[in-house]
C-alpha cells in the first residue's frame, strides 16, 4: 500500500504543476504592453487575475499569486478596480484576449511578478 500511495504521488504531483504552470501556451516572442484601467480583479490563488481595456479590447491579466503580490509591493489595496496599470507580459495561444503579465506598473512603480 505504501509503494501504491508513493507512485500515485509521484505521478500526480508533476502533471499537477504541469496543469498549473502551462507556460508554453504563451507566446515568448511576442510580448505586448498593455495599459487601461481595472475593470475586475480576483486578489485570490493561485494567481491574481484582473480584466482591463487596452486599445479598446478587453484582456485579462494573468499576474502572480496572491503572496508574491504583496511580498514585491504589490498589495490589493494598490491594484484594485478603477486603477490605471501597465502591464507587460505574454499573449495566450489559446486563450484570445488573456496575457501572462511579467511586470505591472502602477502609480509609476514597476512590480516585477516572476
């Protein structure tokens, strides 16, 4: 049973952060810089996620986890809805309209995320 339970975790565990951390879904070598105003925000794990109007489309920021946030900076209480943010980072492949952010800048202050 123990050789059972340390196999299943050895397995379940990588393609876990696989499913979390699909990084390869976004596009490297093409980076955007996008800069509008809040519309929603989710300050919740495993990563932030806020929705922005940038050159009149919608797009929504994929940004570091809630802990990471607040550790560079970046507190829920300086991100919040009605804000003006940059954001620099990767388009998704397969989601339209969704970028993994590298740095946001708020209030003129840049807040590195990875």
């Amino acid at each position: 049973m123990r050789r059972l339970s340390f196999a299943a975790l050895a397995i379940a565990l990588p393609a876990a952060a696989l499913a979390h951390h699909g990084w390869g879904s976004y596009d490297a070598q093409n980076p955007v810089t996008l800069t509008g105003p809040i519309k929603t925000l989710e300050f919740v794990n495993p990563h932030v996620h806020a929705d922005i109007t940038a050159d009149g489309k919608e797009w929504e920021l994929t940004l570091a986890p809630p802990s990471r946030m607040q550790a560079r900076g970046a507190a829920q209480d300086l991100i919040k809805v009605g804000t003006t943010v940059t954001a620099y980072g990767y388009p998704s492949r397969v989601k339209q309209g969704e970028m993994r952010a590298e740095w946001i800048e708020v209030a003129g202050k840049r807040f590195e995320l990875r």
